[in-house]
C-alpha cells in the first residue's frame, strides 16, 4: 500500500498517481534513476546512458533492476472477504472501463483520477466519480473533442525498450498527428533530456513519419546493418554513447583582397567526423582519408575503449561515386542517425529520443 504524501489517501502499490489528489506517487519497488546516471555495459562494464542497453534486446551481463508492477489489465488476486465493505481504492475493480482522455489507459469508472497519468478525468466528463452513470454516457450526445474508443484510433504503438532488453510500458499513436515531449506526461515526464515539444508522429499512408520539433538533443532512429546511409555536411550519428558530426570538406573563401589561405597538403580526404560534446562545442575531429575509416571500441581507426556500449567493430564510414557513407557492421546495439527534419519510420523501427528508448510497431 501506497501512502499519498499530499492527502494521505491509500493506494494499490502498482499505481502510479494518487486516486485522491491525482499527486505522483513514490516508487517503491525500485529506486529512481537519474537519466545521466551509468548503466551497464555489453561487452565490458562501463558507464553509460541506460536507453543504448536496449537495443540488442537481451544483456546477459546486465544487472537486473526491480520489477516494474503489474500492468493495469493484468489478473488481479481475489479480494477477501472483510466484515467491514471495502474503500473504494481497495475495492474490486469494475467491470465499466472507459479510455483516460489523455492517455488512453482503461480506466474503472468510479476512479477520479487516472492510475497511469494522473489526469483529472472530472475535467473531461471522464469516467470517474460517478460523474455520471453508464446509462447517461450512451445517451449524451457526442462532445466534438471527446476521445474516440482507443480501438478506432489507435494505429500505432511506441513501446518502451527497458534497460535489459525487456518490453516496458507503451504509448499509442493516432491516425491524426501526435506531439510528444516533456509537456506530454505519463513515460515521458520525468526524462531531462526531452523538449516539452520534441517530436510529432503521423500517418502517411500507411507509413510512419517522424518530425524533429526543433528539439534540443533530437529525434535518433536506427539504421539497418549492412546498409549504406548517405551522409551529408552536418549529418549527425550516434554510436554508443558518442555523437558525433560528419563535415563535408570546404575550402575556404579567399580574402577581400584575393589573398589564399594556406593550410597542410590536402591528401584527398573526403571530409572529418567530429566528437559532439556540446551544442556549439565539439571535441577531437578524425580526418577521413578515401579508403574510408573504421569505428570501434577494439578494433578500427577512431577507438571508444571506455564506452561499452560500442561493439569491437562497430561502423565504417567510405566514400563511393563521390558520395559518403555510414554502414553499420553488424553492432549489438546499433548505429543511429539523427532525423534532420522529418523521416518515415519502418515498422518494427528503433526510435531513440532523449534517454529512452523506443519500438515503434504498426
């Protein structure tokens, strides 16, 4: 049992947000992580951001965190038989669910507030507190923005990949678009490293797009091993926990009187991938001869031997017909390009947004 520190209401411990007050409620079944704190490693133990384990979908090496509850929806144990009826937190569910207007959890209908969000659902004429009875639900008429059942919207789930490879929680997509960040609530409230407005999913289609809302540490998605991704002056990639930018060679213009300026032997390089270690800070640059380089923690041209979330050989980059190019080399965790503008996301498709990181399936 949960004790609400604001109203002191009791609460099951698998919810989330106090059924009284709607206050978030400790976690006590696994301590808090801090998004910049370390996490395991793959190959080696290393400190490093807990949304890059997930990727290889299983680390036998990785240290198991607490359990997660239950999810809502799961069998529930059969309530025992008391002298005295039950409060309502402590009573059995009912069997009259309706969709939290603002996350789409199934929510009983003598709730106020709900269990996975925290949203007042009295504000919306949600199911909660005996606003009113099933049977005036069915003959009220239609709110223009009242939610329609989850069922019909629904065309898309982002599932939440935990630390160990495990699935965790999961958020619906809409047919229409969807903003998600900070401002969004539920998964992804707590995550630092998220804009209130980071990025809108929508339909296409029957296709998937992404859009950086001009986020501050972007929108990541996974490349396919073994296939060449085009790099571009400015394109940005993530390879364990380095992110690094590619720069596209330029000469420099010459001065307002004609005069050249001089600098080393070129040698033909094809341009440099520099480290990211700031908005407008970078760290050491690696020139790229035309032969192409290697990335790796072991082995290759640019080494990462403290980052354990980079494989022995993870990733090259060459140069082709003129043009260069990323290939991810069969890497446990992967190799992710950042989204510049907008971008189709194929089913099954890795999505890495601040710390977490995401699935989506459609």
């Amino acid at each position: 049992m949960i004790v609400c520190s604001r109203c002191s209401k009791d609460n099951q411990d698998h919810y989330k947000f106090c059924l009284g007050c709607g206050a978030e409620l400790p976690r006590q079944s696994s301590e808090p992580r801090s998004p910049s704190a370390p996490g395991p490693g793959i190959d080696r133990t290393t400190s490093a951001p807990p949304a890059m384990a997930a990727a290889s979908g299983a680390l036998a090496s990785a240290p198991q965190i607490d359990s997660e509850p239950a999810p809502f929806g799961a069998a529930q144990p059969e309530p025992v038989a008391m002298a005295d009826p039950l409060p309502p937190e402590l009573a059995p569910l009912s069997d009259e669910t309706y969709p939290c207007s603002h996350c789409g959890a199934q929510v009983p209908e003598n709730f106020r507030f709900c269990h996975v969000c925290g949203h007042d659902l009295e504000a919306n004429g949600s199911a909660a507190g005996g606003a009113e009875t099933p049977e005036e639900r069915v003959s009220a008429p239609a709110v223009a923005n009242a939610p329609e059942p989850e069922a019909e919207t629904q065309r898309a789930r982002l599932i939440l990949i935990e630390p160990d490879g495990s699935e965790g929680e999961s958020f619906a997509l809409g047919a229409g678009p969807t903003l998600i960040g900070r401002a969004t609530g539920g998964i992804f409230a707590s995550d630092a490293y998220l804009s209130p407005e980071h990025a809108e999913f929508r339909f296409e289609g029957d296709q998937l797009v992404v859009k950086d809302m001009e986020s501050l540490n972007g929108v990541y998605i996974r490349i396919d091993p073994e296939i060449p991704i085009e790099l571009f002056d400015g394109s940005v990639f993530r390879v364990g926990q380095e992110i690094l930018r590619f720069e596209a060679p330029i000469a420099p213009d010459p001065a307002p009187d004609g005069t050249q300026h001089a600098g080393s032997p070129h040698r033909g390089f094809v341009g440099r991938i520099s480290l990211v270690i700031g908005r407008s800070a970078t760290g050491n640059s690696y020139p790229i001869p035309p032969h192409g380089i290697h990335l790796g923690r072991e082995r290759g041209d640019v080494l990462f031997p403290e980052d354990g979330y980079v494989s022995g050989l993870h990733c090259r980059i060459h140069s082709e017909v003129g043009h260069v190019f990323l290939t991810d080399v069969g890497s446990s965790n992967g190799t992710f390009v950042r989204v510049s503008n907008e971008s189709f996301v194929p089913r099954g498709t890795f999505v890495l947004m601040g710390q977490q990181l995401f699935r989506a399936e459609y």
